[in-house]
C-alpha cells in the first residue's frame, strides 16, 4: 500500500511541469507584487526585486490625485498704452466623445498644455525671480504657443497669456484664474 502511495505522488511530481509552475506559482506572485506597486510609495521588496522598474509594471489607470479641473490658456493683446482686447480662448480642452476611448489625435497638444501648466506652477511655488521665472520652458512654451497660433489684432503691439481652471461639467464652481503673465512684445509682421 505505501508503493501506491509513492508511486502516485511521485507521478504527480513529474506531472507538475514548468508551465504548470509558472501558472500556479510565479504568475500569481507577478500579479501581487504588481498590486502592491500600484501603491503612492512602492515597497522597499518591490524595489529591491526589480530595481530598474521593468519587470514588475506600475500601471495607474486612476492617478493618486485625478485631474478636477480643465486648464484653459487665454490671451489678450495691447494695442496701445491704455487699450486691451477682449481676454479670448486659445486652447479650450475638446469634448469627450467614445471614439476617444481608442483614437484621440488632439490628445498630445492636450498633454503638452496640461505638462506646461503644472510645471508652471511647480515653478512658481519655488521662486520669487520673475525674470528667470520667464525663462523657464515651460513659459516659454506657453508664451511661443500664444505668440505663434493665436489669432492677433491687426494693431497689437503686445501679448499677454492667463491659465485659468474650471470644473469642467460642473458649472456651480467659478472658473479661477491661477496665473497671469506679463506683457511681451509681438514682432511686426
């Protein structure tokens, strides 16, 4: 009776091959370590397994802090010493439709502005120089993309830009305007 018992668990040791190892053991393991690494700050063993980050995937289909709000990028020129236009819309986020699930072109320009914006305001937290704070890049991207793509007045002699937020859907929240930068000059064209 016992040679039954041996031979039978012998046979189901031989049976357990490596696909059926990765299957029960080391997938599941995989699957854990990616779910504990979903977390704000990963695991000391996270990283200590996977030091370089590629074999163990963050993925963050729902950010820690999602986005509440649409940054809008408004502008206005000077025509002359005491004479502004209208503040105008330059980049409006677009409306969401299903397609976009799978197929949204806009979507890089979408990134861009948002990037530029928070390192905006990134940059803003941390200095008081106004003048090297328009030498960020991110200033002067949003300064190039204001000179350069927006329609101005045929008499302007300046521009200046504004990055307001809004709640989107939400209309009982007032849209805030959280930077204004100062004028620059237009070159004639």
């Amino acid at each position: 009776m016992t040679s039954d018992r041996g031979s039978s668990w012998t046979a189901k040791l031989h049976a357990f091959t490596l696909p059926k190892l990765a299957l029960h053991v080391v997938l599941p393991t995989w699957l854990a370590l990616t779910c504990f690494n979903q977390v704000d700050e990963p695991m000391w063993l996270i990283r200590r397994i996977d030091p370089h980050g590629g074999a163990i995937p963050m993925w963050r289909f729902f950010a820690p802090r999602p986005g509440m709000h649409d940054h809008y990028v408004l502008y206005r020129n000077r025509i002359s010493e005491n004479q502004n236009t209208p503040w105008q819309e330059l980049y409006v986020p677009g409306e969401r439709h299903w397609s976009h699930i799978t197929w949204l072109p806009r979507r890089r320009l979408d990134k861009a502005v948002l990037d530029a914006v928070a390192e905006l305001r990134r940059y803003g937290d941390r200095t008081t120089d106004i003048a090297q704070f328009q030498l960020t890049v991110p200033y002067l991207c949003l300064l190039n993309m204001v000179t350069n793509t927006a329609t101005h007045h045929t008499d302007a002699r300046e521009v200046q830009f504004a990055i307001a937020l809004a709640a989107g859907y939400d209309e009982t929240e007032a849209p805030e305007v959280v930077f204004l930068s100062d004028f620059h000059a237009l070159s004639p064209s």
